[in-house]
C-alpha cells in the first residue's frame, strides 16, 4: 500500500471527476493554465486526509462525513488576497462620486438606510474600507445639508441614518479573522494615521477594530454558486472573484446581482475583471481609472 499522499499519481480521470465535483459545489473552473495548482493543493489534502488514492478521495468528499473535508478543500482553492483600500482608483470613485449621488438620492426620498454587500471579502479589510469610507461621506454630507439637519449624536452613524454591509465568504476562516478585526502592522500599512487613531485600537503588537465599527459589519458564509442571496443592496463589492469562474458561471452570478441589486444599484468587480461581453445590463461608470457598473433597468 502506497503511503497516503506519498507519490500518489493522480490520473487524469480523477482529475476529471474532482474538477467537476469542485465547480457543481462552487462554480470555481481550474482550466489548464491552473491545473498544477489543483493538483498541488488536492495532494495537500490527500497527504492530510491520510488516504491512499485520488479516487478514494473522491469518494470521501462525496460521502455524508466528507462535507467538512470538501469545505477545508474549497478553502484551499481560494488565494484570499486582499488588503485596505485596495484599488484605490475605484475606492476614490466610490467615496466621491457614487456614495455622495446615492446619499443625495436616498435622502431625496426619505430612505436612510444604506445597504452594501461584500461579496467574497476574505479577512474583511474590504468591508472594513469600505464601512469608514462611509462614514466619511455621511460626514461631508451632513456638512452640506441645512444646520437644522446637523445632529449631535457621537454615534458613527448619525441619525435617520442607519447603515448595514454583510461581507461574505465561502471560507470560514478567513471570516473569523474578518470578525476578530485583529491586523497585523503589515496588514494596516495602507491605512494612514488618521483612520488608525479613529477606528484601531493598538493592542501589543495588532490593531483591533474598534467596536462600533464593527457592528456595521455583518459576516456570513456564502456560497455564491449555490445560495440564495438576498435583494435590496445599493451597492455589491465582488473583486477578484469572478476570475475563479468560467464564462456561463460568470454570466450566473452577474445575473444573480442584477436581481441583488436596487435599481440603478452599482456593482464593483476586481481591476483585472469586466462585465464587457457577459451582459447588457450593467452600464460602465468610469472616473480618473476607476470602474464600477450600474444597473441598467430592462424589461423582463
């Protein structure tokens, strides 16, 4: 008997199986260019796992006790890059142009509720980006508005206002670092000194982010190949997701965040990633490099 995950050879038939078995469970498509880091990454497991064959493996994530395997494998299979204010050129597009439109539209109609998803947000330095940017528009917003308008609560989020962002992921441990809110010096280094001495506190050698802070926040499992995702958000953040999923998948999920989104909603894809030639239902928003799409309303 072979010593399990020792020199193993992995069949191109096994390859087969546990590629599809991978994208009916999360849409994730490993094509050739990526086919060696499958493969580096399902030996991990298997060496893990203490299983003597790739098939036997198969059949493990296949079985009623393997779905905590087949999720610590899809954990493995995501790079969760991220880091604070990334993309700034979009982020500047976001604070200054869409939020400032939206709040003006929302207060126009008496709706003082903003509700914004992070749609794969790793250990949540992009929902926590975008929660202070927020509150920074809703400050330069009151500003604006009439004395009568201005109140004196301390609170983060002034009144009527109230703000919900949920940050999901389909890995649960990066959510628990999202939901800790503990970073490293090197995680906060794109974080400039003001918002650390507003929203971190120094605790040894981490910063902690601060309570209300957040409360913004609501973290969550998801499954975006396979849930049911909730309507009404004002704005989705899903970045260097998409480059996961081949091309039906991608039309999938867009189409499932036109359906998400509010009309005249805006959604934000990674750098490297478009919405050209996937759908008629977005219409590009573009300012000084940065990129959004907003929803277009069609007739169904």
């Amino acid at each position: 008997m072979n010593a399990p995950g020792l020199a193993v050879a992995l069949t191109e038939a096994e390859l087969r199986l546990l590629q599809a078995l991978i994208y009916r469970e999360c849409g994730m498509c490993f094509d050739d260019r990526r086919t060696d880091f499958l493969r580096d990454r399902l030996r991990r497991r298997l060496r893990d796992c203490k299983v003597d064959s790739f098939y036997g493996y198969y059949v493990l994530l296949t079985s009623p006790q393997g779905r905590e395997e087949l999720a610590r494998l899809v954990e493995n299979l995501t790079i969760n890059e991220t880091s604070f204010f990334r993309n700034r050129a979009q982020l500047d597009l976001f604070a200054k142009h869409l939020l400032p439109d939206l709040l003006h539209q929302k207060a126009e109609a008496s709706d003082f509720t903003l509700r914004l998803w992070s749609a794969g947000c790793s250990t949540g330095q992009e929902p926590y980006t975008m929660a202070m940017l927020i509150i920074d528009a809703l400050s330069y917003f009151l500003l604006e508005q009439p004395l009568a308008h201005i109140t004196s609560s301390r609170s983060l989020v002034p009144m009527p206002w109230k703000v919900e962002i949920v940050a999901s992921d389909i890995n649960y441990s990066v959510l628990q670092v999202g939901q800790s809110g503990s970073y490293s010096e090197t995680q906060m280094a794109p974080v400039d000194y003001a918002y650390r001495l507003r929203f971190f506190d120094r605790v040894g050698d981490r910063y902690l982010v601060r309570r209300p802070l957040r409360e913004l926040i609501h973290f969550d499992f998801h499954n975006l190949k396979t849930d049911f995702l909730p309507r009404g958000y004002d704005i989705i953040f899903c970045r260097n997701v998409m480059m996961y999923f081949d091309d039906a998948e991608q039309k999938r999920l867009v189409d499932k965040f036109y359906r998400c989104l509010r009309p005249q909603g805006y959604l934000l894809v990674g750098h490297a990633e478009s919405l050209l030639g996937l759908t008629e239902r977005f219409a590009m928003v573009h300012r000084n490099q940065g990129t959004a799409y907003q929803r277009v309303e069609v007739e169904s």
